[in-house]
C-alpha cells in the first residue's frame, strides 16, 4: 500500500502501512529527477484525444480498426496485461500503457510496464523467443469473454496473421507510458512542482530506473484532452 499526503505544510509517503515524513531537499530532487526522466523520454505517438467522461477501457477501444494498431487492454498472459495498445510504423513497435491521471495510481501502472518489460526482454533475448510470440498471439485469439468489447478484441486477429505479429517484435520496441492529466488547469513535464503527487514522481523514476536493464525503450507520452 502507498500514498502521500500533505499535512500542516508536511509531505507524508505510506509505504506498507507506515508512514514516512519527507524533507524538502529529497522532494526538490524528485521533482528535478521526474522532470529529467519524463523530458528526456518524451515522444509524441498522436495518440487520440480523450474526453474527461471516457474511463480507460472505452478510450483504448477507440483504437479498434485504426491502421497499424492492436488493442489488447485486458487480453491477459501468463497472468500478465502486456499492453494496452500496440503501435508500429516501418521501424517501431510502441507497447502503449494507457493511465488516466497522473497521482498515486502511477505506481500501479509503472509496476506493470515494468513486469511486462522483463518479461517481454527476457523472452526476446531467449531460445524461447518464437514460442513465446506465438504463444502470445493464440492466446489472445482467445482471451475474454462474450462482451462486446473481447469479441471485437479476437476479431482483430482474424485479419491479422500470427507471422506477421511475431514479424512485429523484430522491429524496435518501446514501452510507452501515455498518461492523460485530469487537473483542470493543463501543465506539462516541463514543470513537475505542478504535479502534487510524490507517488507518481516517485513511482516513474523508480521505473525508469528498472527499465534501463531491459530491452524495450521507456518512453512517455501525454495525451490530450
């Protein structure tokens, strides 16, 4: 369990049920930390507007029949969301990991960007690599229920030959942490003393410093309103 809390001028971190009082110095260098990593991370995939009243799932399935795209939101393997949306170009294959504001929830979603990052690098850097891939994609052919949304998640699939998805991850691969910012006032990375939540800055630093041993590319997005 985490969280932070400002109380009488104090900045306060739960962590596993204790509390932790925290001096202005270590969170001066977060905020320069996060505003580097996130800065020096930062690309722009032209992700697609979302509306404050859309949660997550419906806003990945705005992605369903979009060229050069596979949403695989809740498609889960071996226990484990690899992604939400798959992005490529030529050159790139953008795991997309899809968050809808930028505060304590942060550390769930870096905690699972960087379970599907091991696995993925450790399966592209094995024997098992093949296996592995088309694994993955029967598993999705058949993943979810009878919802509307996981018929026309396996429906993709049908057009979409099991090759040429294993032909996908010989491209460059990045795992991208697109986050929508729900303040009502916009800010950007650029000035992260905007962003109250310490959990967050504390949890994409801690990210980025797990991904630097992996093969998939951390890179971050914002997406836009």
């Amino acid at each position: 369990i985490m969280g932070d809390v400002t109380y009488q001028g104090h900045k306060y971190f739960l962590v596993d049920r204790r509390w932790y009082q925290l001096e202005s110095s270590f969170l001066d260098k977060l905020i320069h930390t996060s505003r580097t990593v996130l800065l020096n991370s930062e690309i722009d995939l032209a992700l697609m507007n979302w509306p404050d009243t859309m949660d997550e799932g419906d806003y990945n399935a705005l992605y369903f029949g979009q060229q050069d795209t596979l949403v695989t939101d809740r498609l889960l393997f071996e226990n484990i969301e690899i992604c939400d949306l798959m992005i490529w170009d030529d050159n790139t294959l953008n795991m997309v990991h899809v968050k809808k504001g930028f505060g304590n929830t942060m550390r769930e979603l870096c905690n699972q960007i960087a379970v599907s990052a091991s696995r993925v690098s450790e399966a592209l850097d094995s024997a098992d690599r093949a296996s592995f891939l088309r694994r993955l994609y029967q598993r999705f052919q058949v993943a979810g229920g009878e919802k509307d949304y996981f018929v026309r998640a396996r429906e993709q699939f049908e057009t979409f030959s099991e090759d040429d998805f294993v032909r996908l991850f010989d491209k460059n691969i990045r795992m991208v942490l697109a986050v929508k910012d729900t303040a009502r006032t916009q800010r950007d990375f650029s000035n992260m003393q905007r962003f109250r939540s310490a959990i967050g800055k504390f949890s994409v630093v801690e990210l980025s410093e797990r991904m630097n041993l992996l093969k998939p590319q951390l890179r971050f997005n914002r997406i836009s309103r």
